[in-house]
C-alpha cells in the first residue's frame, strides 16, 4: 500500500508541471485568437470604407493581403487549440476510467466489510476477542484494531462519496470540452472559407493591378515625391535645430544630462513603443524596394505608412518636445517630437492639437489625419536620429510594440 501511494505521489509530481504548462500555452492561444480576431475585424472595417468609393486601390489589396494573413494565422492557431483540447480530452478521459476503477474497488473493500461485520453480529464477539487475549497487551491492541476497523469503514464511505463526486465534476469537464472543441471545428470551417473567399478577391484584384500598373505605378512615384518632401522639410529643421545650438556652443544634440537621458530613455523602448494610432496596418514598409504588388514601381520610403480608420487622431509614440510644426502640400501638417537625440515624425495630418515648444507625454494626441480619396486615412510615420557624423533614418517598424 504505501510502494503504491509513493508512485501516485511520484506520478502527480511530474504531471502537475506538465498541466500547468499546458494551461500556459492554451491561455496563450486563446489570447492570440482574441488579438487576431479584432486585427481580423478592423481590416474589414476598412476595406468597406475603400471599398465605398468602388474604385480598386492599392491600400484595399493592401488590407486584404493583411486580412488574408491574420485568417491564416487564426487557422493555425485554431489547429493548435483543437491539438490541445483532444490531449486536454483524453487526459480527463483518463481520470474519468481511473475514478470509475477506484469508486468500483472502494465499493468493493466496503461490500466485503459490510459483508464481515453481518457475519460476526453477535454483541459478544468484540468483548470475547478482547477478553480471549494471552496478554494485557495484546489486549490493547486488539481493542485498537477494533476501534480502527470502525474509522476505517467510515472512512472508506467518505471516499466513495468523494470519489463519486470527482467523478461527477470530471464527466462535466468532459462533456464541456468536447462542446468547446464543436465550436471551435465550426469557427474553423467558417475560418477556411472567409479565407479561400479573400483569396479569390485577392486574385480577382491581383488581374486589375496587371492592367492598371501604368497609372498605379504613377501614384506610387507622386508617393514617393511626397516622402521626399517630407525628408527635406523635416532635415532642414533639424539642420536649424542644430545650428541654433551651435550658436549656444552646443553639440549637434542636447548633451545635458537631461537630453542624454531622454535619447536612453527612448533607446531602451526599442521594440516596445506604442503605435502613432490605436488600430491600423504598416501597408508601406521602410527602405528603398520594389513594390510588392506592382513590379514596374520602386517605392523610397524614410518610414512607414500606416492605414487606419478615416481622420484617426495620432498620438505620441514618447514622451518628448514637439520641437517643429510643418505644413507641407500633399502630406498636409507635420510634427515633430524630440527624445534626446531622437526625433519622431509624424505626417499626413489635417489638423494639429500641439504646438511648437510644447512638452508632450507618450499617448497624448498629436493631431488628426488626412482622409484619403479611397475612404481611409494613412499616417505617415518616421523615427530620425542626430549623430556626430551626420543625421539618419531608422526602421520605425522595428522601434513599435508588436
């Protein structure tokens, strides 16, 4: 009895770790399906908004390939989730078998109990054991064992009821479980065709790109001026910047301990600064590349563009100083925040809630966005760096939270 009660012992060791873990990763599955989810039913909210304007665009293909992406990862996850459920399942189906065994042998032990004591009624027999002792300390014992047959056979009722009961919440558990992996098969296969249904929009709007490429290709070139404009206006201002600290016979950037600690400040959020809006899509990479969609374009872009719901606010990416207000045509207003060394960018604004030396916070409000013709808005957003050598651009993309 007791070799047997250490291998239970042994075994429940190893496997509380083991559950544990397994409940980690479903809590985390479960949390990647709720944030695909609202990805899932943003790019819907805006790919009605483009569409509205029933002209085909490139910021609509750009949110269906995004919409096609998160289903897909959403199958995955599904797949993994119904992995999990059926180990989930055949564990508890386990435990169910190893309930109805031990209520079956617990039942039996106390059949045979029941079964003894009938057979030895007689009032007398527990004094004539005692008394027919060779010893006094015999006896004892024998009066002992008595009392613990007694303990023991209330105790075996007690674990049958127990046992019982288990059995009951683990059937539950089972049948609540096989209900939960329904649903998930039906979110699933309704999963599967929004996903086949998007790629045949895809491909549909895919052949009108090959026989619009010409003026699109030309949209992406006048994008291109855009960002131009934007670099140049946006250097010029740090170059005043610059220059006016010169004048105070500062460096290029605020050496103070104040401004050191803003640019560490920012550098340590790398990969962790919140989004300049609440939803939205990074439909315009960083760097110099051929466009994905139309070969015959290259795109030149200083940071990323960003789709999002029609006249979004913009919000500080980091606290900081709103050091320049731009107004530049066809990207609209342009603010620009320092952190130190850092200097974040924000265009394509049609109204702006700062001003010029005003000191900001992370989150607080920048401005509002531009809507474009296809019935969404686009942020354009850039992170700029003052060194000794000169001034750079970073990868904005790799500077957000994910």
């Amino acid at each position: 009895m007791i070799r047997r009660i250490k291998y239970i012992l042994i075994y429940a060791a190893l496997l509380v770790p083991s559950l544990f873990y397994g409940q980690k990763k479903s809590d985390l599955l479960k949390r990647q399906e709720k944030k695909l989810l609202e990805k899932i039913e943003h790019t819907k909210e805006l790919i009605t908004q483009t569409r509205a304007t029933k002209k085909l665009t490139l910021s609509e293909i750009n949110i269906v390939n995004k919409q096609i992406q998160y289903r897909q990862r959403l199958i995955d996850n599904y797949t993994f989730q119904l992995r999990k459920m059926d180990d989930k399942i055949k564990e508890i189906n386990r435990q169910i078998n190893s309930l109805t065994n031990t209520d079956k042998i617990l039942k039996e032990e106390y059949r045979k109990m029941i079964l003894y004591a009938f057979k030895n009624r007689d009032p007398n027999y527990k004094f004539l054991y005692i008394i027919s002792s060779s010893t006094f300390s015999e006896a004892f014992h024998r009066m002992k064992y008595i009392q613990y047959y007694k303990d023991y056979r209330l105790k075996q009722i007690d674990r049958i009821k127990k046992t019982q009961i288990n059995l009951e919440i683990k059937k539950k558990e089972y049948f609540d479980e096989i209900k939960r992996k329904k649903s998930l098969l039906e979110n699933k296969k309704q999963e599967k065709i929004d996903y086949q249904t998007d790629k045949n929009i895809q491909i549909i709007s895919l052949e009108k790109i090959k026989n619009n490429e010409k003026n699109l290709a030309k949209d992406l070139e006048k994008n291109n001026l855009k960002r131009k404009e934007i670099a140049k206006a946006v250097k010029k201002a740090i170059e005043k910047e610059i220059r006016a600290l010169e004048k105070l016979k500062k460096s290029k950037f605020d050496s103070s301990n104040e401004g050191k600690t803003l640019s560490k400040n920012f550098s340590n959020n790398k990969g962790r600064l919140i989004w300049p809006v609440e939803k939205g899509e990074i439909t315009s990479r960083y760097g110099k590349h051929q466009h994905h969609l139309v070969s015959t374009a290259t795109v030149d872009n200083n940071g990323i563009d960003i789709t999002t719901s029609k006249n979004a606010n913009v919000r500080a990416v980091f606290g900081g100083k709103v050091t320049s207000v731009l107004i530049i045509p066809g990207a609209g207003r342009v603010v620009m925040v320092s952190h130190g060394e850092y200097r974040t960018v924000y265009a394509n604004l049609q109204e702006v809630y700062v001003k010029k030396g005003e000191l900001i916070k992370t989150k607080d409000k920048v401005g509002k966005l531009l809507a474009k013709e296809s019935g969404i808005s686009e942020a354009h957003f850039e992170i700029w760096r003052i060194l000794a050598e000169g001034l750079n651009t970073v990868n904005p993309a790799v500077w957000l939270s994910k």
